[in-house]
C-alpha cells in the first residue's frame, strides 16, 4: 500500500502542473488573423470594416490630438496571439487609439498586438520611398512583455523563508 493516497497524489499533480502553465493568450475572438497589411492594402474594398488581428514591432509611436498612432511592423500570430518576430514580416500598419497611450511604454522594439476593423488606407513614407498603410481602429491592444534572454536564469528555487537558490 502506498503511504499517499491516490486522491492527494492527483492534486499534488495538478497543482505542480498548473505552476507550471503560461498566462492565457490574447483574446482574439471574431478577428481575422489571416488577412496580412499587405493583402489589405492590394485590396482595400476586402479589408475595410474588416475585423482584424495584427501585431508586430512597434516603428514609431505619436500623440495627437485626440488620439495615439502606432506605426507598426507586422509579423504573424504565434499560438497565443503574440508577433513571431522569428517569421517573416507581413507589411506595416497603422494603429490609432483614441485617447492617450503612453508613448514611453508603446515606444520603438515594443511588441504589440491590436484588434480593431480596418478603417483606410493611408499613403505615408518610409525613408524616401512612399508606402500604403493599411489603418486600423485599435480597439482592444496587447502590449507584451520584452521577451527574457537565455542568459538570464529560468528556474528559481527557494527554501525557507527569505533564502533563494539560483
């Protein structure tokens, strides 16, 4: 005979599991995430009013009047919603919010998730060449955490009161 009961053995289980589990991915729900920045801007009368999901690295971030612009590189959605920086870009993107993001936290290297319909496009420029943006209505956002390096630990273990082993 076991000196644990089964029942304790599957919480004891469940609860190590669960420490181990990741925050949930970002709601996404009803929005497009195949439709890319490019295709929307080849065909503008498919992609206005569209519920899209777009993220990406953010280029550039303004305040205006009465709202807040991301100029956005777009990457596809990995499983939790979060830009695959890994993939390959798939166009840039306008983002307005309205109201005022804080352009210190939404600055260049961020990366972003956005769902909102696509309201235009916009000619604007990139350098010296011109660029067609596709604009979209940022209604819901996802600002995510920089991602941590190899080098830093992973794993923490601790014992007793205020006594950390790395």
């Amino acid at each position: 005979m076991s000196p644990f009961p089964l029942p304790f053995l599957f919480i004891a289980l469940g609860l190590l599991l669960g420490a181990c589990a990741t925050g949930p991915a970002f709601n996404t729900y009803g929005a497009d995430t195949a439709l890319t920045p490019r295709e929307a801007v080849r065909q503008p009368s498919r992609a206005a009013g569209h519920q899209v999901a777009w993220g990406g690295v953010i280029i550039q971030s303004s305040n205006l009047q009465d709202r807040t612009r991301l100029e956005i590189l777009a990457y596809p959605l990995d499983g939790d919603n979060r830009p695959d920086t890994e993939a390959r870009p798939t166009g840039r993107f306008l983002a307005e919010r309205e109201g005022y993001l804080e352009t210190v936290n939404y600055a260049p290297g961020r990366l972003v998730t956005v769902v909102g319909p696509v309201t235009e496009t916009r000619r604007g420029r990139i350098g010296e060449t011109e660029y067609e943006y596709p604009v979209v209505a940022a209604r819901r956002i996802q600002l995510w955490q920089p991602a941590r390096r190899y080098s830093e630990p992973q794993v923490r273990f601790g014992v007793g009161v205020g006594v950390i082993f790395d």
